[in-house]
C-alpha cells in the first residue's frame, strides 16, 4: 500500500485530529489554565499583599518582576526539557512546581518565603505553554496548528478571567490563607487528570528517539534551532507585539490609568478587563485568517504594533489633562490584540523545525515577549522615578522596544519565506517519491 498522498490529503506523517486529540489536548491546556489563574493572582492581591508582607510598591513589584525573570531564563531549559522527557513528564513537574508555589504563597510567614514561592510558582509556569504547544502539534494536523495556538491563549486569558472575578471576591470573602490553599486546589485535580489521561502522541505516531549525547547534545538542539531565520523571525515577532499589554496588565496599567487619567479604580478595572475580553475575540479571529491564508501572518503582526505604537502616541500626546474615556477604551481594545499577535511567532518557528526540535524552538520563541516585558517594566520604574511621575516619558520607552523588534523583522522576513518555501517544496517532491 503507497504511502503517497494526492493533493489535498493529509499526509500519513499529520496527526489525525478528532475527538481523542481535543480530549487530551484539552486536559493540556487545563493544566495551562490553572497556571495563568496562579500567575495573575497576584495582580488582584496586590494590595493584600502590601498589608500582608509589610512592604512598599517597589517591593511589591518584585514579585512580579521574579516571576518573569524565572518565566524567560526558563524558556530554553523546558523547550529541552520538552524535546528530550516528552509533554506528558514536562507538564507534570510543572504542575508540582505551581502548585507548591501557590501553596507555599498562601503560608509563607514573610516577604521572603513569599518571593521564593511566586519564584517557585514562575518556575512551574514555565514550564505549561510550550508543553501545550508541543501537545497541540503531536496531535492536530499542520493546518490547525495556528487555531490551535490561539485556542490555547485564549484559555489562558480566560485563567486571568478567573483571577479577576472569582479569586478577588474569595479573598476578600473568606481571606488570604483560605483562598490562595483553596485554588491550589485546582492544581490537583489537574495533575489528577493529567497522570491518568494524558498522552503524548496518537498511537502509530511516535517521534524519532533522539540519541541524548549530553552537553553536545544540548548545544546541538539549541544552535541547530538558533540558525532557522523562522526561529528568529518566530522569537522577534513574539518580542515585538506582546509586551506592551503584558507591561500593561502585569503592572503599570492600574498606575496609569488611576494616577495620569485620574479614573476610579474600579473603572480602571472595568478597562484591564476590556484588555483580556478583546484579546479573546481577537485570538478567535487571528486564528481563523491565519489557518485560512498563511501569508496574513506578517501583515497581522506587523498591523497590530503599528496599530499599538499609534493608539499609544495618540494617548499620550492628547493635548489635555487626561485623555478621554473613548481613547482609553480604544486604546485597551487595541492592547488585547498584543496577545493574538504574539501567537503567530509560533507560526515562524514551527514550520522552520522538525518534530524533533519543536520544544526548544517554541521555548526560544516564546523567551521573546517576556525579555521585552521584562525589559520595559524595568525602563517604566525608572524613568518614572527619574521624571517625577512622567507617564508621558516613561511609557515613551515602549516605542524603543518596538523599534527594535520591526527592525529585526524586517530583516529576518525575506530569509525565513524563502527558507519555509524551499521547505515545502522538498515535503511535496518527497510525497511524490516515497516507495510503495
């Protein structure tokens, strides 16, 4: 029996999809769920935790700052991780991880076992998205891949959701202890799930066994995935359209609305939550053009960081006071695509390497976004400190990283299509030629 395909067909290699795929894919990104609910929780515990731990708004930032600093170095490590153990062993250590960091954030005695927890915490995150990146591409054909990322953030978001409405009111209900022991809870259930459920690839679909040769082969994996120009496109575009909202939602943009707009604070709530609905309806959307017209990728990109360097300008130039409400809820509506539009780095990367390296390439791409969060959470305190209060000055800081990032794109763009085009040409004279 020939193993060829004619045009139009799946080819034997794509995992076949249906129900058992979503079923374990999805018990995957439940695990990812749970993640985000303990990652964001902090941003509704922000000022419990002041009182808690005795200390002041540059301590308090801190935390947030430890847990994507570990997120990001960790990248590389987990797309390794990944390659070499598989999503099933990845994902459950990560789910230990988070888990006793939530657990040990809702006892720890001082501001120090706090840190070390949400450190703890950051550590097991890690070590969620990629697995669930991977989980997708092992079991959904190649065609779904961009519907299947978007899905897979959109969940997430749904996690900051969680985090906002229900853990605030537990908090403020049935107090700190309780509530942060309580929703590690959720951290059981799916691991749970995960030990008795999960699998890491469709029967007849096993991935090459990679000959593990130490430390050789670990700068293998990384300067083989490293060389891609889809790689680095992948890791730029990642780098370039997400931190403006995660800068926003992780920190700064309660700050600036409340004290440069002068808003309620239960107002400036209602527009961080307008950030996470649209990004929601806007991962919908990305996926869908992206899985119908590969060639949209870069203009969607490319369109959203232009789209938010001119709603940034536009709010911080407004030639009065404060800028009014329809420009902050414009400019909130344009901030939720940051997230959709750092998906499709992962749609540079994942053609550009095979099976085999998928995990690392992912972990470099996604290592993108959070060195630029990283990078402008710090700049912002800075020249926030240095300017007096200047939100005009210091939020001007995001330009500069966004400037960057489209430089490297622009550079990369030519060397990764001809590359993914030479790839796909070699896949289709393959088809044809395999033996009967």
């Amino acid at each position: 029996m020939s193993s060829a395909t004619s045009a139009g067909k799946t080819l034997p290699a794509d995992p076949p999809g249906g129900r058992r795929a979503i079923a374990v894919w999805g018990i995957g990104v439940a695990v990812y769920f749970v993640a985000v609910i303990f990652r964001t929780s902090l941003g509704v515990a922000g000022l419990d935790a002041a009182d808690r731990f005795h200390v002041n708004a540059s301590a308090l930032s801190t935390f947030s700052i430890l847990q994507l600093l570990v997120y990001a170095g960790m990248q590389i490590p987990v797309g390794l991780l990944v390659d070499r153990l598989g999503t099933k062993k990845v994902l459950g250590i990560g789910v230990v991880l988070f888990t006793a960091g939530q657990l040990g954030f809702a006892f720890s005695p001082s501001y120090g076992m706090a840190l070390a927890s949400r450190a703890l915490l950051g550590c097991g995150d890690a070590m969620t998205f990629i697995s669930v990146l991977r989980l997708g591409t092992r079991w959904f054909p190649a065609r779904r891949g961009p519907m299947v990322a978007q899905l897979a953030g959109l969940v997430g978001m749904a996690g900051n959701l969680v985090s906002t409405l229900v853990l605030a009111r537990l908090l403020h209900g049935i107090g700190w202890t309780a509530a942060f022991a309580g929703s590690a809870l959720a951290g059981v259930v799916v691991f749970v799930l995960l030990l008795l459920f999960l699998k890491d690839h469709p029967e007849g679909h096993e991935p090459e066994p990679l000959p593990h040769q130490g430390a050789a082969y670990v700068r293998r994996q990384i300067a083989t995935s490293w060389r891609e120009p889809g790689t680095r496109l992948g890791l730029w575009v990642h780098f370039t359209t997400q931190f403006p909202a995660m800068v926003f939602l992780l920190l700064w943009g309660m700050p600036f609305l409340v004290e440069a707009q002068g808003l309620p604070r239960a107002t400036a709530g209602g527009l961080l939550t307008l950030v996470v609905l649209s990004n929601m309806t806007v991962g919908l959307v990305y996926g869908q053009i992206i899985a119908r017209h590969h060639a949209a990728r870069l203009p969607l990109a490319l369109g959203t960081v232009g789209a938010t360097a001119l709603l940034w300008a536009v709010t911080l130039a407004y030639p009065a006071d404060h800028a009014p409400m329809w420009l902050l809820v414009v400019l909130c509506s344009v901030l939720g695509a940051c997230g959709p539009a750092s998906m499709i780095g992962f749609d540079f990367a994942r053609p550009a390497n095979p099976p085999e390296r998928q995990g690392t390439a992912s972990g470099i791409t996604n290592m993108g976004g959070f060195v630029a969060s990283m990078t402008t959470l710090f700049a912002v305190g800075v020249l926030l400190d240095a300017t007096g209060d200047d939100y005009t000055v210091a939020f001007s800081s995001v330009f500069v990283l966004q400037a960057v990032g489209v430089s490297q794109i622009l550079r990369l763009r030519k060397r990764a299509a001809r590359r993914e085009r030479e790839r796909l040409v070699a896949s289709r004279v393959e088809t044809v030629h395999v033996p009967v």
